[in-house]
C-alpha cells in the first residue's frame, strides 16, 4: 500500500492546541481511502512523524521557503528575481515580500491568488509557518529524512479548484470554511465520484474540523502530484496559457521564461490538481469572470476518470 500524507501546518502557538493537522491516505491498486487523521502538538511529533511513516509522498499546507530576495543587500540586485517580477507585470518590490511560484499563480489562476510568504495581519500571519518549516527542514536533515519527497501544497487554492470542479455554486467556492454545510457538500461530491473512500466516523470528523478538512486536501493534492495530475509551471507560462499570452513578452524573452519554469521546477512550486487535464482552461477563466454564477461550466468527470486510468 502507498501511503501519501497532508499536513496542515500551523504556527508553534497553535501547534500546542492541537491545530496541526495530519490526514494519511493508502493506495491499493485504484482504491484510494483515508486511513487516519490526528493532531501533532510540537515539532518533536512531526519530525519523527517524517521520520517513521513510510509515505511515498508528503505534501505541507504551507510557504516552504522565503521569498529568494528578501535578505539581499546588493544594489541593483544581480539575481535574476526582479526581473522577473517586472515580466509578470509585478512592481519590482514585490520580490521581496512574494515568491516567482506566488506571483505566477497570481497571474496564471487569480481566484486562487496565495498569500505572500511574508505576510502580517489577515485572518492568518503566515510567516511564523515559513520559519517553523525551516527550523523543522534542518532537524529532517540531520535525521536523514528525504526531503526530495515532501512538497510544498496549496491547499486552500486546491479546494477552490475542487469546488469548481463539482459545478458548486460560486459562494461555496470562496467561502467554502464558513459552514460545515458547504464542507459535508464537497466530501460528498469528492466520494460520490469514487475520488476517495470515506468512514462515516471520518467523515463526521472532516466536517466538524476545519483543519482536518484541509489536511485531507492536501492528502489529496499529493496524490494528484504523485501520479503526475498536477499544475506545472511550464503548464501556467506555457504559450497556452491566453492570460499570460496577452501580455505580449513571452515570445520575446523565451530564455527568460525557460529558466523561470527551470527554476520554479526545483521544488520551489505550490502544487494544486490539475483536474481538468491540461492547462488552464477557459472554463476556469470563465468561472473567474463569472463569480456570481450559479452553475460552473467544468468537464465532468468521465473525462477525469480517463485520464486516472491512463496513468495507473
């Protein structure tokens, strides 16, 4: 059995209150089932956790890494970063406070648009995430565990991509935590599909816990990423990509977007399913125009079957 593990990460305030969530799923065959969901309290539990578990893959519901421009000193900056924000149609400034992988999905998938790394104040300060991470990547180091098989995952991004996925309706799609109506809604369209196998017991669980309803998405993103169903970023700054194409520099600096897609491609990328099958679609384009829509006009999900079964 392949064992693919979601964490939803939380500060070390919030850790102590049992708000770091785990959700491990196995794979046998085509069967996909959740097989357990519990708190870590201390980095103690998680490093040991990473240690012991025998995952195939492992996918964090949190900024891995820190904006790569945030402690240079140089001026003008030799790297290759502001750059790039500048192509993207970002302020040059904006390197310091998000990550190239943020600003292209701010581009590329704007109603999913991330928070920056270094963020204050919001429902959530993000950046005592970051530094825990970093502080635990070192502990893992030094454990021998590999770190080559732990992703950094989007997730509430990836439940955004779900909710459209189903056809919700549009409200459900941002506001999706606000009740646990709309969390029992998605779980059932999520197992009514043959997605994921659900206990009553867990599912209870997944509605009532917002955490776990998290951690098990980004279980679930993992997998999607495992068997290569998951947005790249050669997809978002390819040629097909019309919102990016429209800003008119990609066929001028085809270097340029060569060694961001490099880059971004050495684990500095926020995964999210790709459940329509390619790149962005004008569906999805569609459904950002649209937020007041009462019905999303998604492929269904034969077309998404076809494609599972192809890879397996």
């Amino acid at each position: 059995m392949k064992m693919i593990l979601g964490i939803d990460l939380s500060s070390v305030r919030l850790a102590e209150k049992g708000k770091t969530m785990v959700a491990v799923l196995g794979e046998t065959g085509t069967s996909l089932r959740l097989l357990s969901l519990f708190s870590l309290r201390d980095d103690r539990e998680l490093v040991s956790l990473l240690k012991t578990c025998p995952f195939v893959i492992c996918g964090v519901d949190a900024p891995l890494s820190l904006p790569p421009c945030v402690l240079c000193t140089h001026f003008p900056c030799p790297c290759p970063f502001g750059r790039w924000t500048e192509l993207l149609g970002f302020a040059p400034e904006m390197a310091y406070h998000y990550r190239i992988s943020d600003l292209v999905l701010r581009r590329s998938l704007p109603f999913v648009a991330p928070k920056p790394p270094l963020s204050n104040g919001g429902p959530v300060d993000i950046t005592p995430l970051t530094m825990r991470w970093l502080r635990i990547t070192r502990q893992l180091v030094a454990a021998g565990v590999p770190l080559q098989r732990i992703i950094e995952v989007y997730g509430s991004g990836a439940i955004q991509l779900y909710a459209q996925y189903f056809q919700l309706a549009a409200e459900r799609i941002y506001h999706y935590r606000a009740s646990e109506h709309n969390r029992r809604m998605l779980l059932e369209h999520v197992c009514e599909e043959g997605v994921l196998e659900l206990t009553s017991v867990f599912r209870a669980e997944l509605c009532e816990n917002e955490d776990a309803f998290d951690a098990l998405f980004v279980a679930l993103t993992s997998w999607h990423t495992f068997h290569d169903r998951s947005y790249t970023p050669d997809m978002l700054l390819s040629s097909e990509n019309k919102f990016l194409k429209e800003k008119g520099f990609w066929g001028k600096v085809c270097g340029e977007k060569e060694a961001m897609v490099q880059f971004l491609s050495k684990k500095q990328w926020s995964f999210l399913p790709d459940l329509v099958g390619g790149c962005v679609g004008d569906n999805l384009e569609k459904a950002n125009e649209n937020k007041n829509a009462q019905k999303m006009d998604m492929p269904g999900m034969d077309h998404a079957k076809e494609k599972c079964d192809k890879s397996e």
